[in-house]
C-alpha cells in the first residue's frame, strides 16, 4: 500500500499527512479570524504578500541564485555557505523592515518609548556575523576535507 501510495502522491505517506494537518490547521484558523473586525484587511494583506512573493520575489531569488551558481561553477557548498547567512539576513529585513526603514517611527515612540535608529546598525551587524560565521564554517570545512585526503594520499 505506501508504495502504490507513493507512486501515485508523488511523496512518502507521512507528508500527505502532515500536509492535511496544515490545510486543516490553516481552516481553523481562518474560521477563527472570521468573525474579527479586521478579517477584510488581513485576508488582503494575505492574498498581497502571496501576489508580491510570486510575481516579484521568486523571480528575484531565483535570478540571484542562478547568477550565484554561474559564478560558484560546481562548488556547492560554497553557494550553500552564501545561501543561509543570506537567507537569514533577507528573512530578518523582512520582519524588522518598519524598523529599519523608520516607517511608523512616531507610532513606535509612543507605543515602546524607544528610537528605531538602533534597527539598521543592529541587522547590519547581525547580517555581517551571519555572513562571517558562514565563511568560517566554509574554510574550516574546507581545511577539514583537505586534511581528510592528504591523509589518505
């Protein structure tokens, strides 16, 4: 049975399973903001930011990651050592962009007492350790496979 099921599912039974569990989580929830007073505006926002990472996100990272991999030729792990720190710094500008932007900055003063200026030294900071911690994983990995085959040799 799991093998005829993944022939035709395309994926091992436990993925339909979890992905059943995430469609019905997410109807859950859906129900539950329905009745909220915002529910217009959030499921706008929802259906905006799915449009914006399709029609202009997606093509933009792939495009990126295509030129990284002309550039890297073969050498996987090095684009994987350039991937995450990025990754991560791009996920964090997505979430503290208000702040590193200075959108709202009055709102935010009122509502917390604090500045945004920190916000952009902080994640530029915080993308150049990702960035740093990367390339030093990469060279001790390299000078880990290069010991590992002289050893050999």
């Amino acid at each position: 049975m799991p093998d005829r099921l993944r022939a035709r599912y395309g994926a091992a039974p436990w993925h339909l399973i979890v992905v059943t569990a995430a469609i019905v989580l997410a109807g859950w929830v859906a129900l539950r903001l329905a009745d909220e007073a915002t529910f217009g505006r959030m499921l706008l926002w929802f259906v905006g930011a799915a449009i914006a990472h399709d029609l202009v996100l997606f093509p933009v990272y792939a495009s990126v990651d295509r030129v990284l991999r002309r550039l890297v030729r073969g050498r996987v792990t090095l684009l994987n050592h350039l991937r995450w720190p990025a990754l991560g710094s791009a996920l964090l500008f997505l979430v503290y962009s208000p702040g590193i932007l200075r959108l709202g900055e009055t709102t935010h003063l009122a509502a917390t007492g604090q500045d945004q200026r920190p916000y952009l030294v902080r994640w530029l900071l915080l993308s150049a350790a990702l960035f740093l911690l990367s390339a030093l994983t990469y060279l001790l990995r390299r000078r880990q496979g290069s010991v590992q085959r002289s050893e050999r040799a």
